[in-house]
C-alpha cells in the first residue's frame, strides 16, 4: 500500500505512512487467519478466550476511542453523535441477521457446558452440503470490513489533525487486527466444509483480505467531495464504526462470556483485559499528542 495514495488527502506524510502500514498489517493478519489451520485448531477454551479478550478490546475502543472522537469531530454535538452511532449499531444488528456475518464457532471439545436455558437462544447453522454456503458469511463480512476500512481511515485522519504521529487510529487498527484474521477463518472453514477447491479458498481469501484496505481508499477518495464538511463525515464515519464496535462486541462476542458456565473467571479476566488494553491505549493517546478533547478550555457538549 503506497503512501502516496493517501498524501494528498492526509493531513501529513506521518499519517499517511502510519496508514499504509496499518492496512498491509491488517490485509497480511485476515490473509493468514483465512489460510492459516490454527485457529481451527485452537479448540473450544482458547477460543472462547480469544473472542472474549476481543469483544473487550472492541467494546472499549468503541467507547473511549471512537466515540469521543467523533463527539469532537461532529463539533461536540452530543445528541448528534449518539444518534449516528445508533444507526451504527442497528445497521451492523441488520447486516448480521441478514448474513449472520459473524458466527466464531470450533469443534467442541466436550467441556462446553451452557446454561440452561440460553441454548435455545444460541443460532444454529447447517452449512455442510451447500456449495454455496459460505457467500452470505463472505458478503457480510466484506460490506463489515469495507465499513472498517472507512472507520480507520477516519481514525488516522482526525488523529493526525490534532498532533498524533504514529500513533494515530492505533486504537481503532488494533480492535481490527484481532477481529479480521477470526473473520477470515471463519469464512475459509465454511468454504472447506462445503468442498470449494483449494484454489478458490484462495482467491477469495486473497480478495478479503483486501476489502479493508478498499474501504480505507475509498472513503479517503471520497473525502474531498464533501468540501468544508469533511469534519463531520469524519465525526459520522466514527460515530457510525463505534456503534458497529458496540453490536459486534454485544451480540456477538461477549455472549460467549454469559452462555458459559464454565471458566467464567477466566472469560471475564480476559473481557477485562481487552477492555483495559482499549483504556491502556486512551493513555496513550493523552500523552503522546495534545488532543482538543483534552485542552484547556475546551468546550462541553451540549
């Protein structure tokens, strides 16, 4: 990914190098998840962890990342900001009830004892025998990271337009980085399971792995379009990916937490520790660049 790409529309070559970056990091990790046998193979308790230290990392970065960025970028309108990352969160709700996008799932390993009651509640999908099963995962999943492309983007920009350096959209990359490889995976299981060649597991994982950066080129290319209301396109597209980070994290990967009852201590220790990660981050970020939201004098919401 060429930082050239992006230095006309960045506010500096910092910026955009530290985008660039970001990108080939991510489009390398979904590559590796989807081509990689070790997930699949990580069994029932390491992926539980995995998910639950992801949904934490996703639900802080949401929260005290994206969300107070775009309440700065959306000029410290609170109701305005909230609304947009409602839409977010609802959109993100409707695209995975319509692809079931995200459905992490490892062959039992016996010890996976629900709460009764909650089973019921848990969707079953019977992907084998359907050739063409794994194309609603693949939709699902690349309109989710066209979307997250656009939010890293947003990240980097506005970041970078209030003293970051290479820090800028660290924590939004890095709530992506842990999610796509499992997003990945999950669609190169369902494409084996339905008997897909070798050949086209990877052609399509070789064109997922690219949708992020896609979406990151996109949205910058369209930037310019919006004139003098880039800020707050800005303040949406984060307004919108942290309601996206909220649903994920809430419907999706924090369940695995609640429906368990076994190592509930170790699911939630690790729920902690991907939330004090994101906040490990949100510290960084005040010492590292002298931000608006932190400046003396600075306006409150509404």
């Amino acid at each position: 990914m060429c930082p050239s790409l992006f230095a006309a529309i960045l506010p500096n070559p910092t910026a955009a190098l530290t985008l660039a970056a970001a990108l080939v990091m991510i489009a390398a990790a979904a590559f590796a998840g989807g081509s990689s046998v070790a997930l699949a193979s990580l069994g029932h308790r390491p992926m539980q962890v995995l998910l639950s230290f992801t949904g934490g990392v996703l639900l802080g970065v949401g929260m005290l990342h994206l969300l107070p960025h775009a309440w700065l970028q959306l000029g410290r309108d609170l109701d305005t900001t909230m609304a947009w990352a409602l839409v977010g969160f609802f959109l993100m709700f409707l695209l995975e009830r319509a692809f079931h996008a995200h459905a992490h799932h490892t062959p039992d390993d016996g010890c996976c004892d629900h709460d009764d009651g909650h089973d019921q509640h848990r969707p079953v999908h019977h992907h084998g025998g359907r050739r063409w099963a794994w194309c609603g995962a693949f939709a699902g999943l690349a309109l989710h990271s066209l979307a997250d492309g656009a939010a890293l983007a947003s990240s980097v920009r506005a970041d970078a337009e209030h003293g970051a350096g290479v820090s800028a959209g660290l924590a939004t990359f890095l709530a992506i980085l842990l999610h796509k490889p499992l997003d990945a995976g999950i669609i190169a299981t369902l494409m084996a399971e339905s008997g897909a060649s070798r050949r086209l597991r990877t052609i399509v994982n070789v064109l997922y792995a690219l949708v992020v950066p896609l979406g990151a080129v996109a949205f910058l290319a369209s930037l310019p379009f919006a004139g003098g209301k880039q800020e707050a396109v800005l303040g949406i597209a984060m307004a919108l990916a942290a309601g996206a980070f909220i649903c994920i994290a809430a419907a999706d990967l924090l369940p695995e937490v609640q429906f368990h009852s076994h190592d509930r201590v170790l699911l939630t220790t690790a729920l902690a520790l991907g939330l004090a990660l994101a906040w490990g981050i949100t510290v960084l970020e005040k010492s590292s660049h002298a931000h608006a939201l932190h400046a003396p004098g600075a306006a409150s919401s509404r």
